[in-house]
C-alpha cells in the first residue's frame, strides 16, 4: 500500500484554479520531489494535503486512511507532518524547546496526572528530552541546544525546522523547499540528511523543491506541476528528459543551461 | 534567584507583615491587592498562556461573586461551600462561552468576550425581581471557621481576612504555576508563540485555549467570591468592563506570561491607583499614559527589568547570527 495517494484533488480561489485534478502516489520509503514554476500550485496542494486549506473535490489517502478535510493537527496526529516555506519556528525559544514542545503529543499524559506532576508524565517527559537531543545531534544542531532560535543562522533555522517536523514521529514528511537560501555546502548536507532519514528511518519524504540539484540527486520520483496540472511524473532522468517539462518548466534544455 | 522563589519569597514576606503593620487601611490595600493579584494571575491564563484577549473576564468575576452572594444571603450557605461554588460556576460559565467563541480568532473573540460581559451585565442589572437589579446583594456574611463550636477565626477582623486573602493568593499562584509547567501549558505556550506551526505538528489551539479559559474561569469565580464575602456587597459593578480593565494592565505592566507578572502588576497598579484618589478625574487618564507607555518600553513588563540589567550571553557564531531573518 502507498504511503500516500493523492486522487483527483481541486481547489478553486475565486476565478483561480489552483489545483486541478491531481493524483499522485507516494510510496513507502521513497522520496518524491514535486517541481514546477512559481505559481504552479505546488504550495496549495501541500496545503490541501496537510489540511491547511480544505479541497474542493479529490481525496486524500495515508497508508489507506482517508484524511481528507481533517484539520492540521488531526492530520499531524496521523502521522503526516510539514514544514513551511517561510520559515517557522518558536522565534523565541531556546533550540531545545522548540523540539520539546513539538514532542508535545508525546509527552502528554492525561491531564490530572500531568498537572499533579505524577510520576509517569515525569518519565514521559525524559524520554522525549532524550529523543529531542538524538534529533539535534542527527540533524548536527546539538552545539545549538541552548541558542534561541532567532539567534541561528538562516540554515540551521532551516535544519531546526525539519528537527521540529521529526519530533512529531512522522510517517511522511512534507518539506516546502528546504533548500530555499541555503548555500551550496548547506545544500549538500540537506541532500545527506534526507538520504539519511530515508536509508536510516525508513522515512517516506515529500519534497517541493526549487533546487534542480537537490532534487535531482535526492528524488526517487519527480512529479511537476504546472498551472495546477500535472503534467509529468518520473524518475529524475525522465523528467528531465521531457519535452513538456523543458518546454513549461525549464524554459532551455539542461544540456544548454549547463553550457 | 529563580522565579518561583521571588514569588515564594514575597508570600512570605506578606505573610509576616501583619506582624509590623497595625494599620487598618494598609490592610485594606493590601487584601485588595491580593484580590486583585487573583483577578489578574486568573486572566493571565488566557492573556499571557495562550495570547487571546479576552475583554469580558468581569463576567466570571462576577458570576462567582453573584454566586456567593446569592448562595449565602439567600440560601445561607457557609462561605466554604459559596467559595468551589462560585469557582464551578464561572467555570461551567467559561466552558459554555468558551466552547463557542475560541472557535472565533482574534478580533472577533475579542468583541464577542467583551460583548458577553457587557450583556450579562444588563441582564443582571434589569433582574430586579431575580437579582436584586441595581441595588445588589448587601450584607454578605463573612466566613467563619469554628470546629466543634469553637470559632477559630472570626473573620470581621481585617487580619483574620488578610491571610484567607493570601491563602487564596497563594493557591490560584500554585495552580497557575501548575498549569503552565504542565504539557498543557506548553502546548498553550506553542498556540501564542506561533499558532500555525503548534497546529503543523499536532498541537490543537482550540482545545487548548479552552482548557485555559475554564482555568481561568474557574480562578476567577474563586477571586469573585473572596470579593464578595470582603466588601459584603455585591452589584452589578462588579461585572463592569473596568474589573477587566484593571487585571489588564496588571497583567500586561506586570510581565504576560509569567508568574510573577500579574503579582508585581497587582501591587504596583493597584497601589498607585490608590495614591492618585487625591486626582479622582485625571486618575483613568494617567493611567492610560503608563499603559501606552509600558507597552512601548516595557512591552515584556515589570518582570523583563530583571534580566535586561545582565549581559547578552557570548554568541556561538556572531557572524552567522548575523544573517538569521529571525533576529530583531
């Protein structure tokens, strides 16, 4: 079964049609990188995805569970977690908090016991510092532990947003352009810590991305929007080889633009 | 010296004061200040915990002051049951109002809580049959405590009141204190500090800012019954938009958010609301300035001061940090 099926999914934002018609498939384990011009509607089908915004017609499907129309926490609480395209952390907070308070659900014990500080939600709450650091030191955050976050560089805020989506336990992870203002170094590390994730965690990561050399040495799949559309879907090497593709997305062909 | 144990200490501090201060108007001041202190620590819930305004926190204030009042004069209820009484009141009260209207986001919940408070003012203002209307619920028996038919103590004396007020104080405190270290309260903390991430990773905002609107209710109704039971009279003042006004700007000059805030913002505010009853008129106007003023000096208020005095820890990376889109 697929870790994730998009069928037939629409929105319309007034005379604007967003999203037309999208299916798409995720399977377990892979990684799928969604491409297309600005305006492609590559955002707004994440959002329909996680429950941000809510699809005209379509369904969404994780693991064979239906989730379409569930609000955003009900849908991170299936397992389904996002990051966002501007960058989204708790500004204000230290590191480590960030990820404690994304360990939330985690570490919540009925409510009594909680507010009692019984014994249990004290364990509970160890074990998720525990796994919040093992995430810094994955994501090679740890030295930043007690920095607050609006103090870390642009991208180390990037890497704490996905310590951040980790923390929740995803089956799937969505990233909105991950590498977006990362440099060239930064970039590979993100390219490695996502093979990582995959290779390591058995993670299965959904990926809208700019950066045609992420994309194309980290995707199993690429799938391109265009206009709402989709109008290709393949491994790296035939999508870039689609002249649909060169025509709506690329402008030139790869050969030419790396001349 | 960490938070907890300035507001430990400074209960300790009130609870030997009486001991140095004979004065029956201090006294009075500072049992106010304790109210006031509950008033502001209850709304500080929902203000600083989860970053919704509610303008109508007067309604749950009065709600629970309405309930002793009535259970007490009209029932001849002792005050230790009026007390939890008025708490589950405001409490059921703040679930019903709250269940409807946190599903509304800011300025709407702000109209609506305020539009609530007003309301319920009217209705009991027009209650004459009912609620006695205008002219309120007097002779409001104090409580007393007596065991086997020895009266421990005789609350008519201001002292005996003054540490049921701190007791109370220091049990809404403990509560709140209690809330915010809880998972709860850290989910709470998530909603205020970025309403759209909390929800990207599981984090309910609805749920959350009503478990915090009942807290805060409930305390309220508690902080409302100890009012009743001290000034002995109840009217439908006590549901006024300046209640609310108040534990506002205790709230906000004391520090939101944090637990020492609404203590500082208590004693500060109420004391020198206090000192300027020789300028009755410009009273509300001068307080008006400090407010607009601490919100742009202070916008962290009283509480902040403490830690702005020590030096910026060294940066791990100064030039990096330079580049975050974050700092401001």
């Amino acid at each position: 079964m697929a870790m994730l099926e998009i069928d037939g999914v629409s929105k319309r934002y007034g005379g604007l049609q967003a999203v037309k018609d999208v299916t798409l498939r995720v399977g377990k384990g892979e990684i799928v990188s969604l491409i297309g011009p600005n305006g492609a509607g590559k955002t707004t089908l994440f959002n329909l995805i996680t429950g941000f915004a809510r699809p005209d017609s379509g369904r969404v499907r994780l693991e064979g569970e239906d989730v379409t129309g569930l609000s955003p926490e009900a849908v991170a609480r299936h397992g389904m977690v996002r990051s966002f395209q501007i960058t989204n952390v708790f500004a204000n907070m230290p590191v480590i908090e960030n990820l404690r308070l994304a360990s939330y659900l985690r570490m919540r014990s009925p409510l009594l016991s909680d507010v009692f500080g019984l014994r249990s939600a004290r364990d509970r709450a160890a074990r998720t510092m525990k796994e919040a650091n093992g995430i810094l030191d994955l994501v090679g955050l740890a030295r930043f532990r007690d920095t607050p976050a609006k103090r870390l560089a642009y991208g180390q805020l990037r890497l704490l947003e996905i310590a951040i989506a980790l923390c929740v336990r995803p089956r799937l992870l969505l990233l909105d352009e991950p590498a977006a203002g990362l440099n060239s170094r930064e970039g590979e590390k993100l390219t490695e810590l996502l093979r990582r994730l995959r290779d390591g965690r058995g993670l299965t990561v959904l990926l809208v991305e700019h950066d045609m050399d992420l994309v194309m040495s980290v995707s199993d799949r690429v799938v391109v929007l265009n206009f709402g559309e989709k109008i290709a879907e393949g491994t790296p090497a035939e999508v870039k080889e689609n002249p649909q593709v060169i025509e709506a997305y690329l402008g030139t062909p790869f050969e030419e633009e790396a001349a | 010296m960490t938070e907890n144990r300035i507001v430990l200490l400074l209960l300790a501090l009130a609870a030997v004061l009486p001991a140095f201060v004979g004065d029956q108007y201090v006294m009075h001041l500072l049992i106010m200040t304790f109210f006031y202190a509950m008033l502001s620590t209850s709304l500080n819930l929902i203000v600083g915990y989860v970053g919704e305004l509610s303008l109508g926190h007067a309604a749950f204030l009065g709600l629970g002051a309405y309930t002793s009042a009535v259970l007490s004069t009209e029932a001849g209820l002792p005050f230790w049951l009026c007390l939890p009484a008025a708490g589950i009141v405001a409490g059921t009260a703040a679930l019903a109002v709250g269940a409807i209207t946190l599903r509304l986001e800011g300025h709407f919940f702000v109209l609506i809580s305020l539009a609530f408070a007003e309301v319920l003012r009217y209705v009991v203002m027009n209650s004459v049959e009912l609620l006695r209307g205008p002219l309120g619920y007097p002779n409001i028996p104090a409580p007393s405590l007596s065991f086997g038919g020895t009266v421990l103590a005789d609350f008519a004396s201001k002292a005996h009141f003054y540490y049921l007020g701190l007791a109370l104080l220091a049990a809404t405190l403990y509560a709140a204190w209690r809330f915010a270290r809880s998972s709860f309260g850290l989910g709470a903390l998530a909603v205020r500090e970025n309403r759209r991430l909390a929800r990207a990773v599981g984090i309910d905002p609805f749920r959350h800012a009503l478990v915090a609107f009942v807290a805060g209710g409930v305390l309220a109704g508690i902080a409302g019954s100890f009012y009743a039971h001290y000034l002995t009279f109840v009217g439908p003042e006590v549901l006024g938009f300046s209640f609310t006004l108040s534990a506002l700007m205790m709230v906000v000059i004391g520090g939101r958010g944090t637990l020492l805030g609404p203590l500082l913002g208590a004693a500060v505010v109420g004391i020198t609301l206090e000192l300027l009853r020789s300028v009755n008129e410009a009273r509300l106007s001068i307080f008006g300035i400090l407010l607009v003023l601490a919100v742009m000096f202070l916008p962290d208020g009283l509480v902040s001061l403490r830690w702005r005095r020590r030096p910026e820890p060294a940066e791990e990376s100064p030039t990096e940090a330079l580049d975050s889109p974050l700092r401001s």
